[in-house]
C-alpha cells in the first residue's frame, strides 16, 4: 500500500462525512453510496482493487476510519479551511494519513 494519498476534493469530503454522520456531510447519488459501503466492506484485495480506480474516496474513507483526527481533517476540507496542509508548509498535496506531503515522507522514510 502506498503511504501517499491523492487530496481529497471537497464533495468527496462531504460524502465520507454523510457515510459517517457527521456534520458537513450530504448524501451523495446512489452509486457513490454503493461504492464508500463497498470500499468500506472490501477485503484486502477487493480494496487494493477499488483505490486504484477511486483513489480519493479511498483515501478518504481511510481518513474517516484510520486516523484519529480523520473526521475533523475531513470537515476541514468539506468547509473550504483546509486542503489538507503539512506542517513544513507544504498544501499542494498529496499528503500520507498523517498528513505529510510526499517530500516530507521521503525524507522520513
Ligand atoms: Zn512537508
């Protein structure tokens, strides 16, 4: 699995946060409903799978359930505050789960 994930687009955001009733969230059309319960429900091959095709709802969907501070980071790019920003200053993206841009993960890798 790749530690880099692709920045996540506002109405991905949104729809995360409607899949885990939070505020800031709408529901999406019925075929990205399907898609969060399948990419949520996935085994690990079926998942790997479905990031390739929906690297951002991906990405997203692991913000949500992985990391603690995911559902606020969600929120945050759901209202326009935030792409999400790396600490060396860095809000171009993509960023890792914690939020790290790529050159800030190379270099701590
Ligand atoms: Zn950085």
């Amino acid at each position: 699995m790749s530690t880099t994930s692709p920045t996540i687009p506002k109405e991905t955001a949104r729809h995360v946060l409607w899949m885990f009733d939070r505020q800031g969230g709408y529901r999406p059309g019925s075929c990205t409903e399907y898609l969060m319960r399948a990419i949520q429900s996935a085994d690990v091959l079926h998942a790997a799978k479905l990031r390739q095709v929906f690297p951002e709802l991906s990405a997203a969907i692991d913000l949500a359930r992985y990391d603690d501070n995911g559902l606020a980071k969600l929120q945050a790019i759901a209202t326009g505050q935030a792409p999400l920003g790396c600490k060396c200053g860095n809000t171009a993206g993509p960023f890792d789960l914690q939020g790290r841009c790529e050159t800030c993960t190379e270099a701590a890798a």
